[in-house]
C-alpha cells in the first residue's frame, strides 16, 4: 500500500513525542507499558470492486430465483440443508403443510363426485367409537324385509296334486240328439300317408275312408282300413269342370268311351277291393254328364257296391239318373269339414252339420285324411259328448240317408 509523505512526517513527530513520554514516565514509575495494535487501512479501490461483485452477485440470484420454475423451485427448497436456528425444518413443514392441503383438496373433489353417483342409495350411519358403549347400533333408514325360508313339510305328508286348469268348455253349445240323430263322418284322399292314416283308424267310433287308386300307399291304406273294421270305399278320381285341375291317375274323363270308363272302374276296384262303395274325387264335370253317370251307375250296382254323391257340383246329374233307372244311392248332405284347417273351424262346421242332423235325422259330413294333425284329436274330445248328448255314429252303408 502507498502511504502518503505527510502522514509519515506527523506520524514521526508523534513517536519522539511519545519516547519522551515514555521515558519521563518510565523514570516517574507511574507509566505501564500497553500494547497497541497497529491500525490497517483498506484500499478504496479494492471495497468498491468488492461492493460492486457483492451486488452483481445478489442481483443475479434474485433474478435466478425469480425466472426458476415451481417445480425446480420445490426440489431447491426440498434439497435446503438445516441450519442451526431450524429454518430448513419449518420450510419443509410448510411444505408438507401444502401437500396436505392439496391432497385434501383432491379427496374432497373425488368425495363430491361419489356422492352425484350414489344420491339414490341409503346411506348408513355408523355410530362413533365413543358411541358405542353408550348407544345400540342404529338401523339404516331403508331395511331390507328378511327373505322367508319357505317352511318345511313333515316327511309323511303327501304333496297336494295340483288339479289341472279347466278349459272353458268348447262342446257346452251342442244340444241333446233329436230322435237318436244319425252322424256320418267320411274321410277322403286315402293313400297318400299311413301314418295321417293311422290316427284316423284309431278313431273308437265307425267311419268310412275312401282311398284314391294308383298312389304308393293306395293298396297298403286299403288293407289297413279294412283290418281295422273301418269301411272302406274307392275315392274315384273325375274330370273337374276346370280342366287346368289333374284329378290324378285313374281318372275318369269326358272323351273317354264307356268301355273305357268301365275298365278304369274294373282296375281301381281291383287295386283297391274288395270296397263297400265308391265316391267322385274332384268329378264335376262328370257328375253333370247324364250319359257318363248312367254308365257309372249301372257298373256300381252291377257289382254291388253303392255310389255317394260328394256334390261337388250343384247341377249334378246323380239323383236325375238313378231316379230313372230306380238305383239307390247316397250324397253328402252336410259341410266340408277342413276347407280351413284349423279345429276352430271345424268344430264350428260340425256344430252346423248336428244340427242338420237333428233336422233330417242323419247327415254326412266329409273331410279329409291330409288333416290329422287337427281333425282326428278333435273327434277324439268330441265323441263322449255326442254319445252322452244320444247322437248315433254310423257309416255311409248303415245310415237312413239311402236315396
């Protein structure tokens, strides 16, 4: 350092001032000896340069502090090391005094959410730990009724056997026979299906089933008929007035000669036979033919057999003709059982047909065996009612309908 030339003349002046001082006082005894530190003085230049780093240096951490993020800015202060007086111990409390917070805040907004979804659901009040010597547990506001064990049967006792329900009665409306009124059911267009077949011969009353010829169960549907003790007639096929319909094979037409009506009547029968009578299948244009019927006619009473007229055609020739040659034969005189194949309709067909038997005394009334799998259930249900009510059930042959 550089001291100034004035300051070492004072400074000189005062050291042999001060020798002499100390030599009075040192010959006086009275003087002690101290020591005295030497005064230092700083260079001004030096201060100021480190003034001006201090400040440079404050500045910038306070800018650094200032521009940091939040997220370094926690780690900074996580990462603070305890000082003595514990300010590192009360920031980290602060800290997690705000992690706190925050989670709570957190659990309270999850909380509100829960409780929009379960408005609608009772709520259970628990009782507190403090509660519970003094109180009993309270029950929910909404309880629950106790599900009833169903109680158990003594082991002796027999179960109650339920009774069916009863049907509303369908037959409640048919009226008691008039003078033992006869009812004939027919049942045509057998040799198609034994086994429709068979549900019609188990039938526990008489009915009479003609069967189609030249079918491959014509001859078999024959003999099953006729081994049941049912009667059994020839279905002979017939032209239809509409031509475009194909009355099948063994069919009488109206170009035919009556050599050939005869044969085809000779071939059925023998495919068939031995047959009580026969009936027209379809068969309206030859029922209207005069000339066609006479020859049918004389070849049925010829061989014995008798002839039923399904009426197929209002106009037929049948009753004109037999009239003239004094042949007796028999026709349908009531509905057709399953043009609607439904057993609504045709318990309501046979409700009719009774009472035209109560009327005439008899009537015959065809259906057919392509309708097993309603008509013959039917009948079935129906048969103790018509026996009860006095009806008499009986086949073409043995009915008072001869004409």
């Amino acid at each position: 350092m550089s001291v100034r030339k004035t300051g070492t003349r004072k400074s000189t002046a005062g050291k042999s001032s001060s020798s002499q001082k100390r030599s009075s006082s040192r010959s006086s005894g009275l003087f002690k000896r101290k020591k005295i530190k030497p005064k230092v003085k700083l260079d001004t230049d030096r201060v100021v340069k480190l003034c001006v780093i201090i400040v440079v240096f404050c500045s910038l951490l306070i800018l650094g502090v200032l521009f940091i993020p939040d997220g370094q800015l926690e780690n900074v202060k996580e990462k603070t090391p305890v000082t003595k007086d514990g300010r590192g111990e009360t920031n980290r409390r602060k800290e997690s005094n705000r992690e706190t917070k925050r989670k709570r805040d957190r659990e309270s907004e999850s909380e509100n959410q829960s409780k929009k979804t379960d408005e609608e659901k009772p709520v259970e009040i628990k009782p507190r730990d403090d509660e519970k010597d003094e109180k009993p547990q309270e029950k929910p506001a909404q309880e629950k009724p106790r599900e009833e064990k169903p109680q158990e049967k003594p082991a002796d006792e027999k179960p109650r056997e339920e009774k069916p329900q009863e049907k509303p009665d369908e037959f409640s409306d048919i009226p008691a026979a008039v003078n033992g009124a006869q009812i004939v059911f027919v049942f045509d267009d057998g040799g198609q299906n034994l086994s429709h077949l068979d549900k019609f011969l188990k039938l526990p009353f008489p009915v009479t089933i003609a069967v189609l010829p030249g079918l491959k169960y014509s001859k078999e549907s024959a003999a099953k008929i006729r081994a049941s003790g049912k009667e059994l007639i020839l279905h002979q096929p017939m032209q239809a007035v509409n031509t475009a319909v194909n009355p099948g094979p063994g069919a009488i037409k109206p170009e035919m000669s009556d050599d050939e009506v005869i044969s085809t009547l000779f071939r059925n029968i023998e495919e068939i036979g031995p047959v009580a009578g026969m009936n027209n299948h379809e068969g309206s244009a030859i029922t209207a033919d005069e000339h066609k019927m006479e020859v049918i006619l004389k070849f049925a009473s010829e061989n014995g057999i008798y002839f039923l007229d399904s009426r197929t055609n209002k106009d037929t020739k049948v009753p004109y003709v037999s009239n003239a040659l004094g042949f007796s034969y028999y026709e349908r005189n009531g509905l057709f059982l399953d043009n609607e194949k439904t057993r609504a309709n045709a318990l309501t067909e046979i409700k009719k047909n009774i009472a035209k038997a109560n009327k005439e005394g008899y009537v015959v009334m065809i259906g057919h065996v392509w309708s097993a799998d309603f008509l013959p259930q039917l009948l079935q249900d129906l048969y103790p009612v018509l026996k009860q009510k006095g009806y008499v059930l009986k086949t073409v042959s043995d009915c008072k309908g001869k004409k």
